[in-house]
C-alpha cells in the first residue's frame, strides 16, 4: 500500500501564491509526520508549473501541477474538476484548504463529487494518536462552545483554514521533491462561466491582516459617532481601526475593519480592545497579536482574560487618555 | 423564467446561550428567523422578478414550523415554497444537505424548468458556505459565489452577468443558465412587505415533503448520510496567559494611561 497522503492546495490568485499555502503546508508536514506520511501540494493555474518548486521549500515531497489555459484564474467549474478527477485517481487522506473567498468554494464544491466530509474554519487540526484520525476542532454555533469532528470513513478528510492563524515555517531551498504534472478533461466550451473583468480595490483600502497595530472597538462604544475615540488612538499609533461584528451588522464600520472568524485573522504586535466582550469569534481572530491590551467596564468581560494587560473601566475615560500621554510623548 | 431561493431557518444566533456548568447550548427560547445572507438572495431573486418576470419558488429544509419563512418570503412576492421536513433528514451535513436539497431542486425543475437557483453566502448558524457550491456540483451546473449584484440578464442567450466579491476586488462573471449564485448581504436592500400581503401571506398552505416525495437514496440522508461527526463540544480553552489587572493597583486613568504607554513604548510601537 502507499502511504497516506496529505494534499495541501497552493492558492494562487492571477500567478501569485497565496501565503496561506505555506501556512497549510506547514501543518500538513506536521501531520504527515504524524501518520507515516507525504505531503502533496497541488497547483493549478495556467503558466504556473515554474512556481511549483516553492512548495518544496516550505515542506511537500510532491507537487501535483495542471497547467492549463481553461484554469487561468479561479471557476468552480473549472477547478472543481480538475482537482477532484486528479484526487479520485490518487486518494489523498487528508486535504486542506485556506477558508478564503476561493478555499471555501472549491471545498464546499470538491466535497460533493468525492463523498468527503469537510469541516470549515478550523482552528485546531490533529492526529489522534490512537485511531489516526483527523481531529478537526472549531468554534461552534452561537459562539462559547468548541466543537471537535471527524470523519471516520469517507476520504479524504477535508478541513478549510483561516488565514494567518498558522505560523510559515521557514524557507528551505535546500529541499527538493517531484513534480507530477496532470491533465485536465474539460475543454473552454465546456465551462459555463466566463470572466468579463476584474476590478481592483482602490490602494486606500484597510488591510487590517497586515497591520502591525491594531485598535479595535466592540458594541461598548455605543454608536458611530463615539468611533472617534478609538479612530484616534489608532491614528496617534499609527494603526488600524478594528472592530467586533455587532459594528459592522450595524454598519457603522465597513466589513474589511472586522476581526475573527467571520471577520479577518490578524496577527499585529500590538492590539489594544475597548468595549469588546470577547467572544471565541472575535478571539480566534485576534489571539495572534504580541501584546494585547483590553479595556472592558464589566471586570468578568472575556476579553480580559487573554489581555497582556487588562483595564477594568470605561473606555470613554480610559481611551483618550492613552491618545493623549502617547501624543504628548511623540510631541516630546 | 424560474428562480429558487434556498432560504434556511436559523436560531437567531445573538440569543444563544451557553450554559456555563454544562458547556452545552440552550437553546429554549431562542426565536427562529430566516438566515439574514438568504433574505437578500430572495431580494435578488425578486428583483429580477420585477424586472423580467420569473416566477419565484422557495425550498426550505428543516422541521414544520419552518414554514414561517417561507411564508415571510411569500409576504414579500415568492410565488411558492415547499418545505422539506423528514426525521430522515434530522442531523444531516453539509455534504446530507446538498444533496437533499438538490434531489428536491431537481423535482421542482420537473414542473417548471429553472433557471436561477440562489443560495445565501452562508448560513449563521454554522457559517460554512459549503451548501450552494455543494448543490452547484450536484446539478453539475455554473455556480458563481459571493454574489453582490446581477448586472444584466438576457433571456434569449439564456446568459447572467453579475460582480462578485472577492478579497480584492469585484469579478464580473458571464454565466450561462442554468446557474447556482450565492449571494452576499452587500447585494441589496431587503424590501417591507405591504400589510394586505402580509396577512395574505399567512393563510398561504405550504405543501411539505418528506423523504418520500423526493427521490432520494436515504442512505445519503440525515446523520447516516453524514460523514462528518462531532467528537465532542467542549467550552473554549482559556488561553493561560498572565494578565496583569492595571486596575487592581491603579485607578487615575492619567497613570493607568502612563503605565500602558511605557509597555507599548518598551514593544517598540511608538517609533
Ligand atoms: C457564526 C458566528 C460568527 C461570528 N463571527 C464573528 C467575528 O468574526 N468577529 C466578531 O467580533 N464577532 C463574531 N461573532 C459574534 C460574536 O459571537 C459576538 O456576538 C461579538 O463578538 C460580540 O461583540 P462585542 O464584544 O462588541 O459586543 P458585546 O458582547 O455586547 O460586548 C460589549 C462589551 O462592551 C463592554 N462595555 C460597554 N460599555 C463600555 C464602556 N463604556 N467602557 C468599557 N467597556 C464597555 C461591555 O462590558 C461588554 O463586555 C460571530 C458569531 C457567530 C454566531
Ligand atoms: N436547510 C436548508 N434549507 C434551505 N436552504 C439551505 C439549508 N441549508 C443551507 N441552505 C442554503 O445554503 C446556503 C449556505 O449554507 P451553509 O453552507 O450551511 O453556510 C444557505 O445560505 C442557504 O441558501
């Protein structure tokens, strides 16, 4: 029998990879470890197959490449296909993808013709040691509960994962591997879906995933016009507005400024929290930061509990207080 | 033309409460409402409605009192809906409820063919948005996700253009019809239902399905057709750092402000 594999997809969006690939490769080396196995990234695209060696570097032993014109950019159609006819033929044990815009719908859309199970945003991924089973654990409905599920019998096991919440291991060009290159059946007539054009954001938008510092306000603040209070500690740091969700079904900040899970996964150095309870949906996404710092009026707020330094206060005192000892050490 | 809106009932996820000794969900007494991400997928289906004329057609899976929403949809101008309730259905995935869910599309196209099926992002109360990509394979037809808006439709070349959302930007995607589309809240605004519809709306009798309607091997169905399975539901981990409590030895907010200004000042964030 071969050994058991673990099938990484290497997100690529108009011929740039996506670093949460080697974010997934780094686990999935770990779990191959684990169970006796080989990791295999899979690329797809079209004038890709240079790329593939990258993949090596961050820890697979194989690279499965379909280059094809049909495969330019991303259609569920299209990749759907080619993906689970090359993972029908080699039946990977295990298989990860990124919960991005693309991740998500390929796996809810692989899954189907393969007959897997698939857990979406997972925070947690191992072996068990007993059974050898995927053990994929995430938060669950409503919020406080952490849900783990696997998958006894249908292959491969599928589970997506947020971006940011692994470590890239480090780059080793030192590592090689093989290169499998597949085909794919379906021909450009067979698609039903056809690219008109891509319109780029503008360069002002927030990237809260990248930002080194962030501020971020829950329901505490009240209402939009108190967001002040929090938008100007963040410009005298020099950092990004973030928020809970409740500010954003409310619309006072726009979707790109929230943080957890259905929000974004942000790894900052410094993340300071006012008016935020901490629920374990904000909290996957924010517990990456170096230092954090929370400020919350009720002493039992959740939040506080994962703070670096906590603030048992109003935020309406507390907040611009920091403003302003920070802006009269700058000024200094 | 036909349009139909998969709409899914959800516990209204604002109201759940865990029970602290337990660790377990309680869930009595928290109100039912339809998925908010399915509500504008029936916005855009109603729109195109209004403007080509469709008829529009509502398949919600889940136990008999979720006829309510389908009623709601009514309210708002669906033509009709069927309920899917069945025990077989009861405990189903993802994987379960795609297929079910596509069984009973595919009776539906039986009548009348279809056109547009649309889906939410995804649904509150797992937020997997694994469903409509799931059906799309099923059907094995064109499926474009992340919907905010249909631009044009033209019902000669049987064609939709619509802008998706993705993390950088808007994809503008031709598909042809058939086509699955799951929609995202940016989409558009929900409308008010006028009141005579309302009341309408409630002496409307949805015709429900149950397993044996709908061609379907129930060996797909419910937990049995389910290969996932939840190993255990624990509360969540409290990560085991130190917190120092400012407040326990400090109360000006001049000097709590000082002492966290040095801490950012020594993570070297005030370059
Ligand atoms: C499937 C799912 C996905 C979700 N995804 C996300 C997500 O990605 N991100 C997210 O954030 N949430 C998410 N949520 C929602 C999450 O469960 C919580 O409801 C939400 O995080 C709560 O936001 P909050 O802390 O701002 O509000 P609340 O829980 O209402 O907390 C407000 C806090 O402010 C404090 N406060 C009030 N006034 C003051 C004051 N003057 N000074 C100081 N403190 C004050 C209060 O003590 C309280 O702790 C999700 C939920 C579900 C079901
Ligand atoms: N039980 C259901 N009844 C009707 N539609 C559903 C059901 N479950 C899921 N859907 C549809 O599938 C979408 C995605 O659901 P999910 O993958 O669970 O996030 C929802 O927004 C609905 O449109």
């Amino acid at each position: 029998m071969s050994q058991p594999a673990v099938w990484i997809l290497i997100e690529q969006n108009d011929g740039v990879i996506a670093d949460v690939s080697w974010e997934l490769m780094g686990k999935g080396r770990e779990l191959a470890d684990d169970l006796g196995g080989e990791v295999a990234g899979i690329l797809v695209g079209h004038n890709i197959k240079d790329q593939a060696k990258e993949a090596f570097y961050y820890g697979a032993d194989k690279v499965y490449v379909i280059d094809d014109p049909t495969l330019e950019y991303y259609r569920t159609q299209a990749y759907a296909h080619a993906i689970s006819d090359i993972a029908k033929k080699h039946k990977p044990e295990i298989f990860l993808m990124a919960a991005t815009s693309l991740g998500r719908d390929l796996s809810g859309a692989i899954a189907t013709p393969l007959g897997a199970g698939l857990t979406a945003d997972c925070t947690v991924l191992e072996i068990d040691p007993e059974t050898k089973l995927l053990h994929q654990t995430r938060p669950a409905f409503g919020g406080n509960i952490m849900a783990t599920i696997y998958c006894q019998i249908a292959r491969p096991q599928m589970a997506s994962v947020r971006p940011r919440l692994l470590p890239i291991p480090e780059r080793d060009e030192k590592r090689t591997g093989t290169v499998i290159e597949e085909k794919t059946s379906l021909q450009e007539t067979d698609i039903k879906t056809r690219r008109v054009e891509f319109i780029p954001d503008e360069g002002a938008t927030v990237n809260i995933e990248d930002a080194e510092c962030v501020v971020a306000g829950g329901r505490g603040i009240g209402n939009a016009d108190n967001l002040k209070v929090i938008e100007e500690l963040a410009n005298a740091l020099g950092g990004t507005v973030g928020c809970s969700r409740p500010l954003v079904d409310a619309g006072i900040l726009p979707h790109a400024h929230q943080v957890g899970m259905s929000g974004h996964t942000i790894r900052p150095k410094l993340y300071i929290g006012a008016g935020i309870s901490g629920a374990i949906h904000h909290v996957v996404g924010m517990e990456g930061a170096d230092l954090t710092i929370v400020i919350n009026k009720d002493p039992d707020a959740a939040l506080l509990r994962v703070a670096d330094y906590g603030v048992v206060g109003n935020l309406f005192d507390i907040v611009p207080a920091i403003t302003k000892e920070i802006k009269a050490r700058k000024g200094a | 033309m036909r349009l139909v809106v998969c709409l899914k009932q959800v516990p209204d996820a604002s109201e759940v409460k865990i029970d602290p000794i337990k660790g377990t969900m309680v869930r009595a007494g928290v109100p039912s409402i339809a998925n908010p991400y399915d509500m504008h997928a029936l916005e855009e289906a109603l729109r195109l409605k209004d403007k080509y004329g469709a008829r529009v057609s509502i398949l919600t899976m889940g136990p008999p009192q979720a006829t309510d929403v389908i009623k709601r949809a009514v309210s708002l101008g669906a033509d009709d809906g069927v309920l899917l309730s069945d025990r077989a259905f009861a405990g189903s995935d993802t994987l379960a409820t795609s297929y079910i869910l596509a069984q009973a599309i595919r009776k539906m196209g039986e009548e009348e063919a279809i056109d547009v099926v649309f889906c939410g992002k995804m649904a509150i109360d797992g937020d997997t948005a694994q469903v409509g990509p799931g059906i799309g394979s099923r059907l094995d037809c064109a499926v474009t996700t992340y919907v905010v808006g249909v631009r044009s439709l033209d019902k000669d070349k049987k064609t939709v253009v619509v802008e998706r959302r993705l993390e950088r930007g808007v994809e503008v995607v031709e598909a042809d019809m058939p086509v699955l589309l799951t929609v995202n809240k940016e989409a558009n605004d929900i409308r008010y239902a006028a009141l005579p519809a309302l009341i309408e709306s409630i002496k409307y009798e949805v015709p429900v399905w149950t397993a044996e309607d709908v061609q379907l091997d129930l060996a797909q169905c419910g937990l049995k057709g389910s290969p996932t399975q939840v190993k255990k539901i624990f509360p969540p981990p409290q990560k085991d750092i130190e917190t120092v409590m400012v407040t326990d030895t400090i109360s000006d907010p001049a000097q709590i402000a000082k002492l966290l200004v040095d801490k950012i000042e020594e993570a070297g964030m005030l370059a």
